[in-house]
C-alpha cells in the first residue's frame, strides 16, 4: 500500500513542477497557487487509480 501512496506523491511532484514551468513561462498571475491546485488533483486521481486496482486484486483473490 504504501509503495501506491509513492506513485501517487512523485506524480503529483511532477505535475507540480511542470506546471509551476508552464505558469512561469506564461507570466501567469498565480503561478503557485495553479500549480499547487493540479498537482493536488492529479494526485487525488493517482491514489484513487491505484487504489482501485488494488481493490481489484484483492476481489479476484
């Protein structure tokens, strides 16, 4: 379970990081505040994605 939570952390890392570029690069008025929002949603997604799957092989077992 915990190797799950990993994914999920490093992916919303790196949507942050990307993102926190892009707003950058574009002279956004919020940059952080953006970034912080979709890297929080992405790792909500990850976590639930992962969740599921192993949800999924504990059902098949």
């Amino acid at each position: 379970m915990s190797k799950y939570i990993k994914y999920s952390i490093i992916a919303g890392l790196i949507t942050f990081a990307l993102c926190l570029f892009v707003l950058l690069a574009i002279n956004s008025p919020s940059p952080y505040i953006g970034s912080l929002v979709v890297g929080f949603v992405i790792f909500e997604i990850s976590f639930y994605h992962f969740f599921g799957r192993e949800k999924e092989k504990q059902k098949l077992m």
